[in-house]
C-alpha cells in the first residue's frame, strides 16, 4: 500500500469512526472528526475560532482533567485511559471514556484522543449495582433478623438499617397490646431527648395515620409540611427536618412503623425509600415470628397452636439428636408427618455435603449452653426433590422447660431459587451489553463474507478445488454466524420469528446432522402425529442441536438417545393452559453431578474442558421466549441425563415449509438499498446484480427518502427498498420506512439488521415492512426475500 493510500484510509477510519476523534494544541481543539461535530453539535467554524478542550468538560471534572493535563506537560506517567463527563453545546450531559496519546501534528506536539460516549453503559452498571444491593440488603437483613428473641431482632434491625440507608435516625414504634400506645425503639447508642422504649399516644402522631392508612409517609420537609403534630415541635428542636414512616404489615395486621428521620431537608433518597419498603415487609413477618416466639415460653398450649400453624418449622431434639417434638408444618419441608418423624435423627435426609458442617455445629452447640447458631443446608422431600432449609439452633438443654436443643428454619427454596434466577439474569444484562455492540458490526462483516463466497462459488465448476476451498470457508462462516447467534438468544431478550412447523422434523434433522458418523444411535417415539407448533424454526433447530450434542458428548463410547414428543392436551395438562407439544430427550450417559444442577443454565458454565458454556443457556431462553418451559427431569433407574421440553401447540395448524435449494429467486426491478458499511453495499450490490435488479445505495434514511421522491420525480420508481434498521447517529429504518409509506403508501420496504433480536425484526409487518431478511443474509435468502415481497405487493394491486 502506498503513502497516499495509507494516508486515504486513515482519514476514512476517522471520518467513519462512530467515536469522536480529536487533535489538541495547547489546550485547544486543533481537528475533530464528524462523529465529534455530530455529538456536541460544534462546527468546524467553532474550532477554527479557537474551542478550548476545558470548554466541553463539566465543572465537576474540570480540577481532576487540569491536574492531569499539567501532569503530563511535567512528564508525571498519567494512565491512557480516563473518565469524566462533557458537555453538548446545547448543554447536554455525556459521561465519556477518553483515552489519549502524544503525537506530532503539524509539526508541532500534540494530544491525540478518542472521546467514547459511555453513558448508556453507565446507567445499566449503576442499574445492575442497585438491583445487586437491594438483593445484597435483603439476605443481610434476613440473617439479621432470624432470631427467636423480639428485643433481639428489633436491635439486629435498627442496626442493620442505619448502616444500609445511612440515616442517623431510626426507630421503631410498635403498637400496645391494647392498642393504647406506641412502642418508640431506638438504636441505644443515638443519643437526645426522644428515649428509647418509652410510650407515646396512640393518637396525635404521625405514626398512627401511618397505621390506618397502612401506606408510607413521607416527609422531605417537616417544618414547612401543613400537616401537624405535637411530636413536630420535639422533632424540630433536635434539628431532625426530614421524614419517612413506614407501616409493618404482615397478612392483615398492622404491627407499627418504621421511621427514618434524617437532619436534611429532603435527606432520604427514592432509592432508600424503595429499600426502606422492602425492609419493612421482612421486618413485620420476623417481628411476628418473634412475638410467636414469646408467646411459646408463655403458654405451651397456646404455644403448639400457633406453631401448628406457622410457617416455620420447630424440632426439638436432645443432645444426640433424636427428634423429641417437631411441628407440624415440617410435613412440608420432608413430607413426612409429624409422627413419622418424632424418634428419628434430625440429621436423617440431610445432604451429604451439609451433614459434616451441621455436624460441627452441634457440637459447638453442645459447648455453649444457652447459644444461638445459625445454620442453611439441604434436606431431601418424600418427594424426591431438594429443599433448601435456613435457620437457627438454640441449645436449651438446661432449660427445664425445654431440656432440648430447638431448631427453628424455614424453606427458602423458592427465595435461593430467585436469587439465582436474578445472578443469571445479571450475567446476561452484562453479556447483553457485549453481545449487542459486537453483533452489528460482526454480522455485517459476515454478510459480506456469506455474499462474496456465494458469488465466487457460481462462478466455479462444482468439482473444482477452488470451490471446495469455498465450501469450507462457507461453513466456516456459518459456524461463526451461529456463535453470534446464540449469544443474541439469550442476552438480549429478542423475540422469535415464528410461524407454523413440524416440531418432529426439525427435531429429526438435527438428529440426523448430529449423529452422522457418530457411535451413538438416536431413536424416536412418537405414538401419534405431532401437533405442529409456531416456532422460529432457526432457533427451535438450535435447541434441539445444542440438547443432541450433550447427550452425543455424553456418552463418547457410545450410546442410545432417545427421544420422545407426544401431544398434550389442555384437558390433561396439570395447570390447565392450552394444547401443548412435549419432547423428551434423554441419554444413557453419566449424567450431571447434583452440585452442578443449580449452575446447568448459567452463561459459561461448563463440565467439558471443550466446552462454551452456551448451549444449555441459549436453549433455555429460546423455550422462555417461546411461553414454553425446560427442565431436568428424574431419569429414573434408566440413569443418564433426561431434559423435557413443553411448548404451545396449534393442534389445526398448517406446517408452512421453507423452499430449499436449486437455483435462487431472480426477479427484474429497480431496488434501493440504505446501507451505512460501503463492503456491503458493494456486495449486496453484486448479489442484486446476479439476480436480475438494478440497484442504487444510499447510506441512511434521508437520503433514502430523497432518492425515492427523486426516482418518482423522475418516472423511474423504485420497485422496492432495503432499509438497515439501525444507522448510528442518523435516521435508521424504523422511522424511514414510516416517511417513505406516507410519501407513497404502495412503497414495498424490507427491513435488514444485524441486530436479529431487535423486536422489529420479529414484528416487521407492524412496523410497515413486508419483509424482512437477517444479517448476514445468502443469495438465495436475498432472492427469495425481495421474490415474495414483490409478489405480494402485486397480489394486493
């Protein structure tokens, strides 16, 4: 390559770079690239009048960005890369990422940077890290207020509250047992004229309107509140300004409030209030639990009643652990009853890898009378199934009236459950934010790549080597077209495209690619015709490709796969619901370690050192989007791995078959094409070309509608358009196609992206497109897209 060409690429990255690329003199812009003109909308008059780089920069970050500068004019090593937020000419705010580099220009010093708008991937990282602490403050606080003892509990709370919220006010006031007065709890070590423990009237306070209304009061200004109450002036006087009480609820019962009080006008955050809410809930069930607790030492009889009843479950075993009474709500935790279980070991149907840690425990239990211990392991149902079980054991073997060791727990199955569910959601917003920058750009480099091998190929004896050479950089390219894919699938929630298929097809033709050559046999059983289900029929292949090729990398010496889909009706299905299709899949392997079973959907995760960690996840959020459901289930004696697979049916439907192979749809028209990449308008062009069209390119939606009303003008009409969804920085698809069809209400637009999961590409006719066709795309799929399109528009004239 030549100087002047390496000099004319050069300055076409930076024109086409979507970051903004700047050079600075003596803290002065010297040249910008359009992607910066475009972002802070200053024109090349601008810095010709000399724009200062401290012009753009928010006053916040001005001190941090100036030590820096004089930093590096002092030769101080100072990192490339740097954070701080920039402001638009029209007063915008935009948190970048620069990083920045010495170079020579015009013969002179100078900084080159590369200004990057990061503030969309701000706001998700700050989203993630608020849903991470509403979880991290929910599990805290349940630890903390997992205790038998009701003063316990509600010093464990206030504590843990005023270090999450940051408040340096906060109390409880509980309701009498008469409903006479409140109960005013504080943090011991707050000190003022507002005591802990005393009682207030039930009447006259804010806090009682908070209990018959059973809704939060907020307060951001309690002076200039036109509400009043006689604990206002006591408030005021210790300089508190600021407000929020929030009733304790628990089923129909209003047990108090908790109260927040801060000495800033406005001092509490939205966000605090939110957690605030959550607290209070878990607060007012582990209060009740707790005043339960009380009433047992009080009244044995009463004490069996409510525990009968209660949604935790009490052992009480001696110092061996033989069971000496149990509840009878632990038939749900074990479904055995209660007098099943009086007699045997507590310890009896605990997982094997929890038993030696409870273990331990007991005995350091047994060393400490009168002490509370907390404890989490897995216990086995009747069932079969795993519950997961938290809570504490209290060792009251010198209490006479006890003389056993209590253990308190409850079922947290569903709440671990969830917060793997939320863990996994975390790790594909993250992935998401990857997955979806890099899809673009990929996809329509492999446009270009699927379109010029097709080209090339046409043009080649079918048994020369140059072809076979072709064949396999063809399948190459598909393989690489399938990763994108599959992280698409599951990080950024897209929705499929479906239509009516033949679910026992597909499932047989991934078989039959799977299985070819391999030492592992698969057989099906279908005892009646399969219902055909609406499925996005790539995706629904990718399933059953990913689900086959576990169970064949399952057994490597060899084996049977079987699989099974049956019909279910609404009538027979438990839950009700409507007709659904059931498939079966189940190997004659090893199968999966139980340890493992949490993690079998989690991105990345991965037992086979070959391993992506992206099957089992891709396959389960292509289900979810498709209102199935996935899951493992028992082998049974049969061993092995067995995953069963539910989706709607449509027991009428009619199976819609795709054409396949021979020769590619041709066609004759003019067709306009709005593309930003210049490799795919050259390609795409090219591929038009072979299939009979004329072609124009216009690079974003203006331009697009300038060149049609132009050709109308003209008497020369486009017969179609394919518009890029998604054109940064200027007017994408969406909003082109919408002007075109008001310009001309017979325009025949198809809709193309890389970005496959966007909603638009799997509801394109609502948006005004009459069809649509997925980066990277083939010749023949290109054909038979603009074929039917065309077809169709003709079939309505």
């Amino acid at each position: 390559m030549s100087n002047d060409e390496s000099i004319e690429l050069c300055q076409q990255l930076v024109a086409a770079s979507p970051d903004a690329i700047v050079v600075l003199q003596d803290g002065r812009y010297a040249f910008v690239n359009a992607a910066f003109r475009r972002k802070f909308q200053y024109t090349r008059q601008d810095v010709a009048q000399g724009l200062s780089f401290f012009e753009l920069v928010d006053e916040g970050d001005q001190e941090a960005v100036g030590r820096r500068y004089e930093d590096r004019l002092a030769g101080v090593e100072v990192p490339q890369t740097f954070l701080l937020h920039m402001i638009a000419k029209d007063g915008s705010r935009t948190y970048c990422e620069t990083s920045a580099a010495m170079i020579q220009y015009r013969g002179r010093p100078a900084d080159l940077v590369i200004i990057r708008d990061i503030t969309e991937r701000q706001r998700t990282e700050e989203d993630l890290v608020a849903k991470r602490r509403v979880l991290d403050a929910l599990a805290g606080f349940s630890k903390q207020v997992l205790e038998p003892n009701l003063d316990s509990v509600l010093q464990n709370a206030l504590n843990y509250i005023r270090g999450s919220v940051g408040a340096p006010r906060v109390s409880i006031a509980l309701r009498g047992e008469q409903g006479d007065g409140l109960r005013l709890i504080r943090v011991p070590d707050v000190e003022g004229p507002l005591p802990t423990g005393i009682f207030v009237p039930a009447e006259g306070v804010p806090h009682s309107e908070v209990i018959r209304t059973r809704k939060p009061m907020y307060r951001p200004d309690i002076e200039a509140d036109e509400r009043r109450w006689e604990l206002d002036r006591k408030l005021l006087a210790v300089g508190v300004r600021c407000a929020y009480m929030v009733p304790l609820v628990v089923e129909d019962l209003c047990l108090g409030t908790l109260n927040c009080a801060t000495h800033q006008v406005d001092g509490i955050a939205a966000a605090d209030r939110q957690l605030l809410d959550l607290l209070a809930s878990r607060l007012a069930l582990a209060i009740r639990n707790a005043q339960l607790f009380d009433a047992i030492r009080g009244n044995e009889a009463h004490v069996r009643a409510l525990l009968e009843n209660s949604e935790d479950v009490i052992f009480v075993t001696d110092r061996e652990g033989t069971v000496r009474w149990v509840s009878a709500s632990a038939e749900r935790l074990r479904g055995q009853s209660a007098e099943e279980l009086l007699g045997t070991n507590a310890f009896e149907g605990v997982h094997s890898d929890d038993q030696a840690h409870l273990q331990g425990l007991l005995f350091e239990l047994l060393a400490h009378p009168k002490t509370v211990m907390r404890m989490e392991c897995r216990v086995r149902h009747q069932d079969g199934s795993w519950r997961v079980q938290e809570g504490t054991m209290n060792n009251l073997l010198d209490d006479p009236r006890v003389a056993g060791i209590v253990v308190n727990s409850r079922d947290v199955t569903e709440r671990r459950a969830l917060q793997q569910d939320v863990q996994r959601r975390e790790k594909l917003e993250s992935l998401g934010l990857l997955a979806g920058g890099l899809a673009h750009d990929f996809n329509n480099l492999l446009t270009v790549i699927y379109g010029s091998i097709g080209l090339a190929k046409r043009s080649l004896a079918l048994d020369s080597v140059a072809r076979l050479r072709l064949d396999v950089a063809e399948n190459a390219s598909q393989k690489a077209a399938e990763i994108t894919r599959q992280l698409l699938a599951f990080a950024r929630g897209g929705e499929p495209i479906k239509r009516t298929a033949a679910i026992e097809e597909l499932a047989r033709e991934a078989a039959s690619l799977v299985f070819h050559g391999s030492n592992v046999r698969c057989e099906f059983d279908v005892p009646a015709p399969s219902w055909p289900a609406p499925v996005d029929v790539g995706q629904m292949s990718q399933v059953f490709h990913n689900l086959l090729i576990n169970a064949d990398q399952a057994m490597p010496d060899g084996g049977i796969v079987r699989v099974r889909i049956e019909n279910v009706p609404s009538a027979g299905r438990e839950g009700g619901g409507g007709a659904r299709i059931r498939i079966t899949i189940q190997d004659e392997g090893a199968g999966i370690d139980e340890a493992d079973l949490p993690l079998i959907f989690d991105p990345y995760f991965t037992t086979k050192p070959s391993g992506s960690g992206l099957g089992l996840p891709t396959a389960h959020a292509i289900i979810k989007r498709h209102d199935g459901a996935i899951h493992l289930q028992s082998p049974g004696s049969a061993g092995g791995t067995c995953f069963v697979i539910e989706l709607p049916a449509e027991p009428e439907g009619v199976v819609v078959d795709e054409p396949k192979g021979g020769e590619p749809c041709r066609g004759h028209g003019r067709i306009l094409v709005m593309d930003d990449d210049q490799m795919v308008q050259s390609v795409v062009g090219l591929m038009l070309a072979e299939l009979g069209y004329e072609v124009a390119f216009v690079a974003d939606g203006q331009q697009a509608l300038d060149a049609y009303r132009r050709s109308s003008d003209e008497g020369q009409p486009f017969d179609a358009v394919i518009l890029d969804l998604t054109v940064p920085g200027s007017m994408g698809g969406k909003i082109a196609v919408k002007r075109l069809l008001a310009l001309d209400p017979t325009c025949v637009a198809i809709v193309s992206s890389g970005y496959s999961d966007d909603p638009v590409m799997a509801r394109y006719r609502e948006h005004g497109f009459v069809g649509v066709v997925h980066k990277p795309y083939t010749l023949h799929e290109l054909g038979r897209t603009l074929h039917d399109a065309l077809r169709s528009q003709d079939d309505e004239g």
